[in-house]
C-alpha cells in the first residue's frame, strides 16, 4: 500500500503532520516499505498454483491438493524427493485427469509414466488368479521400485491384489561382422508406437509431459 494511500486514511490533523522530514512522514514510508513484500506475493497469487510456475518447494504441497501426495511419502520434512521436480509438477498438471481414471489401466500406466518419464509398463491379468495384477517394470525404470510400488498401491482397484515385477533384459544377440545396408527412409511423420499390452500409444512422458489420449468412453447399454 503506498504512503500517499496510507496518509488518506488518516484523520485530517495528522494528514498535515504527516509532511516531509517529520516523524509521522517516516513512519508512513516504514509502513508502505513493510506492505510492499506481501502486495507483490498478492499480485502474482495464481503463480503460486500453477503446477508448472509455482516455486520448486511449493511442488510437494500441492501434491495433496491432487490427492497424489502418496508419490512423494517422505518420512522427513527435508528429505529429498523420489523424483525430478519437473515430473512432480507433470503429475500435479494431470492430477484430475489421474483422479478421473483411478483404478483402471489406463490411470496407472499415465501415472507410472508420469512419474518415471519411461514408458513400456505391462499390465497383465493371469486367467488362474482373478482379482490379481501383475504390473511388469520395463528395465530402464528398475530402479524406482519403490516409488512404481507406491503408485500402483494407490492406482489399483481396493479389491485388487498386485504384484510389482522387474523385467529383465535379454541376452543380447550376435552382431553381424558385416554391417546391414541403411534402411530408406519412411517419409511418413514418426508416431506413437502402440503398446502391445493395452492398445495405449506410448508417448514419452519427459517436461510438460504429453500423455497419451484415454480410451473411448463407451455408454451402458440402455436397459430392454
């Protein structure tokens, strides 16, 4: 608030005191200088809710406003983070699209590839254990089993057991000492690749993350 505010609000005998080098003069400069941090956090509120502007320490926070708090489950209060800042923010930009699709394949499978920035997670039902989820961890994200258990533990179906296996990487085959001939070039535009799994276009999961579209939303069939 600026002085010259401040000083109209003052009763008529202490606006005329109020000049130049006198006490009261000082004090109203002491109080605008005091109101000028706050006013300049207040005009650019919305910033501080904005997943991908608010500041790096507000990230975590707002994980709960998403009900994705569950991703960061640090025991400490200064414990580092499981994952990158910028995935953080990724997650809390999608986190009513994550809400909507809780509990399906779909839902967990952006999650995990939000979370990871690697795609290639295989979701398998076995036909002898019903109720039962097999979520297959492709190598490259090996090493954040603790964290895709966490996601998956909050992503599945209540009455759905899970279990959480690391793929592994195959023997890698013979090379050919002579080298094949280059492909020509596909001059149709690159796209995403289907999933084998589910049918979902894997679409890298990096920054201002793309994911792919959810599936198509069929209606119930009107009763006969």
């Amino acid at each position: 608030m600026r002085r010259t505010a401040i000083e109209r609000l003052l009763p008529a005998a202490y606006q005329r005191a109020a000049g130049p080098g006198s006490v009261l003069g000082a004090l109203l400069d002491v109080m605008e200088a005091l109101h000028a941090p706050d006013e300049a956090v207040l005009a650019d509120v919305d910033a501080l809710f904005g997943p991908y502007r608010t500041p790096d320490g507000f990230v975590a926070y707002l994980t709960r406003w998403v009900a994705m708090d569950h991703v960061v489950a640090a025991p400490r209060v200064d414990a580092p983070l499981p994952l990158p800042v910028g995935r953080l923010r990724d997650l809390v930009a999608h986190g009513a699209l994550l809400a909507r699709w809780r509990g399906t394949p779909y839902g967990m499978r952006t999650a995990l590839e939000l979370a990871t920035g690697v795609t290639g997670f295989v979701l398998d039902e076995p036909a002898d254990r019903p109720f039962h989820l097999v979520v297959r961890v492709p190598p490259t994200a090996a090493d954040r089993i603790a964290l895709i258990t966490r996601i998956v533990e909050a992503e599945k179906p209540a009455a759905v057991t899970v279990e959480v296996v690391a793929a592994t990487v195959g023997p890698t085959p013979p090379t050919d000492p002579s080298p094949p001939d280059p492909a020509p070039p596909d001059p149709s535009p690159p796209g995403p690749e289907p999933d084998g799994a589910a049918g979902v276009a894997s679409v890298r999961a990096v920054g201002r993350a793309h994911v792919p579209p959810p599936p198509p939303h069929e209606p119930p069939e009107e009763p006969s």
